[in-house]
C-alpha cells in the first residue's frame, strides 16, 4: 500500500528523466562538440583525452595549435609546464560514460579521439542519468518526513523551475547536476548514519565526501550538515563532542577516506609541478570582506531569487524545519549562510557566463528540505488562505519557468544584464534594438583586483 501511495513523485522522477532525455536530444547539441565540451567543461573533462588517448598527462603534445588548440585550455605553470586548471573529480565522474563511447566511436564510424559526437553525447547523458539518479535519492529521504504530494511538488519545482534544470540539460556536463546527486546522496547517507551507524556507511561517507569536494573544494562546506545533524541547543554540542570521542575511529576512517579519494589529484599535481598540493587558479581568489551577497541573492546579473522566485519560499520553510525537521534546522542555517558567504565572496561572484547563481545548484538538494517544509504547511492551512496564496506561488512559477525559456532565447544575457536591459526584455522573447546597449559588462580584469 505504501509504494502505491508514493507512486505520484516516482511518477514526477520519470517525466523529469524523459523531458531531460528530450532536451539533450532534440536539438542535437551533442553532434556540436564545441558547445558541449566548451568553458569549463574543457579543464574538467582534460585528463581523460589526454591520459587515455594522447597518453600524455602533462599536456606536452600543447603547443596552442589546432586541433588542441581548443580541445584543451592548460595554464602554465611558474616552471613553464602545462597543467590542467581544475580537479580530477568530474572526469573519475565522466569515465564509465567515456569508456563505453571510446569503445563505440570506431565502430560507429567515428574518430575515436575523445571529442567527436559518442563522447559528446556520452557527456551529456552522463549529466542527466546523475541528476536524475540524485532525484531518485532525495524522493527517498524526503518521503521519509513529508507526504508523496508534497515530496511530488518539491521534486517538480527543483526540477523544472530551478537553475538545476538548464545545468540538467542543456548544459549539463557542468560540474552542478553532478554535484547534485553527490549532495543527495550525502543527505541521505547522513540521515542513514545517526538512525544506524554502521561501518558500511563510514566507507559511503567518506567516499562522498572526498568526491564532493574533488569535483568542487568548496563543497566540502555541506559536511557541516552531518557535523551539525540533530543539533538543537548547546547540550546537544557537548554530546555530540563525546560521540565523536567515543567512536573517533569511525569518524578517522572518514577523514582518510576522504584523502584517499583526493589521492589521484595528489599524483598528478606532484608529476607536473613537482608538488604534491599546488593551487592552481594563480591571482585568483576571495575577497572576504567584500561578499556580494544582494547581488547573488536578487542581483539582475544573476540573483537567484530573481530569475527562480518560487525558491523564495525556502526561507519561510526553514523556520518551519523547528518542528518539522528540528535536526537539520541549525545545520541547514549554518551551512546556507557559510555556502553564501563563500560563493559571494570569489573574485567572480557571478562565475563568468551561465544562467542565475549556479554555485548554488547542488546546494538545492539541502534547500528541498525547507521547501518540502513550506508546502507541508501551506497544504495545512485554511481554504481562505491557499486561495489568496496560490496565485502568488503560480505566478512565481510561472516566472521561474520562463526566464529559463527567456535565456535559451538569449535574452537574457549570460553574464551582462542589468536592471534596463531586464525590464527592456520582461515577458519578451525576442531582443528589442535596445537590448545590446543597456547591458552591463562586467570587467574581468578589474574583477580579480577587488574591483567587482
């Protein structure tokens, strides 16, 4: 009877699979494989190629000549070698989908040289099957605490009316939809540990987190949630200090667990620069006492709550998680202020082009837990008041659906809008002759001296 009454969010999980499938597929974008291994996507995806078919990790073959010339973007180290800018986690990630196109690329009659259409599409699809799989986690961990309609609506709204969804698509080799699954995945194993604590979700966590933070090192910020989990008052602080004492063990093997995982970045930074930790992004960096944080929360350049307004109602959710979910109240607060602080604080608080604030994507997998929080109370409420709020949360929706649809027609602008150029394009799908001249260009180079 349980699974029977669950069946409407298993059902929202595969639509949201099919319409993902479709997105990627219909417009063919994987048979252009420059605007699928493109931006970042080229540092990420690098130590594949470039291990497994040039055999040559140390990017010596580079000279900045076609066709490698914009296959691989290295950085050149203070010793003059090529390296690889960003951390191996999403090409250990990538590697079954690899794998399974460099065996078909021949015999499907293509170059099997890492970017031809199979390893595009193999890119691609590997994005949606590791959302879809995170989906399927938290509809999991979120039935465990609310209703299967209030689980369905939390899933849609994340998955259809969230940045999540153009990182679940269209550019979905991004690191986000990856990170996704892994900050689902670490949700639930977390809420598994304190019911359980068993050895075997020791190896899990540990395991999770040392990827979360191989894909992403700022990510590691969410095992405040598992530090923090049931923490209600300062009793509670002095408990689970003891705890952690008593079973320092377990929670060691984590800690090298997560080292380990970090191991082949290790060897390959200690091959190219001779060391064995080496920061690789050069000049920049945070500014800790300039964090932009109105900009990315309602910023017209990227404002998250702008361009998706029905996640405005995770704030009211959280207060709600007092007695709903009273053990991730604190750690969701604290994570959430930590994760914005950080995120507002780089040198490129708008994280160059892309669509809203898409730091902030996998971070959803926590927030579906207020949100979830919001609706369960709102379906609680009187009939006086859902008819009064429903047009409101409709017209967020609706708003939040349609700047995605608004970007893909680009107009909205992938790292210059502005106020003007925002209201110049309201409910328009098609750029006015104004619209080039009311954006606001950021200026990167003033950007990384502190002058963003």
């Amino acid at each position: 009877m349980k699974a029977k009454k669950n069946i409407g969010s298993l059902i929202v999980v595969i639509v949201l699979a099919i319409v993902y499938l479709v997105q990627i597929i219909v417009p063919n974008k994987f048979n252009k494989p420059e605007r699928v291994i493109a931006y970042d996507v080229i540092s990420y995806y690098s130590y594949l190629p470039a291990l497994f078919i040039e055999k040559d990790i140390k990017l010596s073959f580079w000279k900045n000549e076609d066709p490698y010339k914009k296959r691989y973007w290295p950085i050149t180290t203070s010793d003059g070698d090529f390296m690889i800018k960003t951390t191996c986690g999403l090409s250990i990630m990538y590697s079954p989908f690899f794998a399974v196109a460099h065996l078909l690329a021949e015999p499907l009659g293509y170059e099997p040289n890492g970017f031809t259409l199979p390893y595009t599409f193999a890119l691609l699809f590997s994005g949606v099957f590791f959302v879809i799989l995170g989906m399927m986690v938290l509809r999991k961990f979120l039935l465990r605490y609310f209703s299967d309609m209030v689980t369905l609506i939390t899933l849609a709204i994340i998955g259809l009316c969230s940045p999540l969804y153009w990182y679940a698509t269209l550019e979905s080799a991004m690191s986000h939809s990856y990170s996704f699954f892994l900050f689902s995945v670490f949700l639930y194993l977390t809420e598994l540990w304190y019911v359980e604590q068993k050895w075997k979700y020791v190896f899990a966590i540990g395991v999770v987190a040392g990827m979360i933070s191989l894909v992403r090192p700022s990510n590691l910020l969410v095992v405040l949630v598992f530090l923090l989990y049931g923490i209600t008052s300062f009793k509670h602080i002095r408990e689970r200090l003891l705890m952690f004492l008593h079973d320092y063990k377990k929670y060691l093997v984590m800690v090298i667990l997560v080292i380990m995982v970090w191991i082949p970045q290790f060897i390959y930074w200690k091959v190219v620069t001779g060391h064995i930790v080496y920061y690789s992004y050069s000049d920049e960096g945070f500014y800790w006492l300039d964090p932009k944080i109105i900009e990315c929360l309602f910023g017209f350049r990227k404002g998250l709550f702008l361009y998706s307004p029905i996640l405005l109602c995770i704030l009211p959710g959280i207060w709600f998680l007092r007695k709903k979910c009273s053990q991730y109240f604190i750690p969701i607060i604290i994570f959430s202020i930590l994760n914005l602080y950080v995120i507002s604080s780089w040198w490129c608080w708008w994280y160059g082009g892309g669509y809203s604030m898409r730091p902030m994507v996998e971070s959803l997998a926590l927030m579906a837990i207020p949100l979830a929080a919001f609706f369960e109370w709102f379906f609680s409420r009187r009939k006086v008041l859902k008819i009064v709020v429903t047009p409101v949360l409709c017209l967020m929706i609706f708003f939040s659906s349609f700047h995605i649809i608004q970007y893909y027609h680009e107009v909205i602008h992938y790292d210059s809008m502005s106020s003007k150029a925002y209201f110049n394009s309201f409910l328009n799908l098609n750029r006015s002759e104004e619209y080039w001249n009311l954006l606001d260009s950021p200026d990167y180079g003033e950007a990384r001296k502190g002058n963003r």
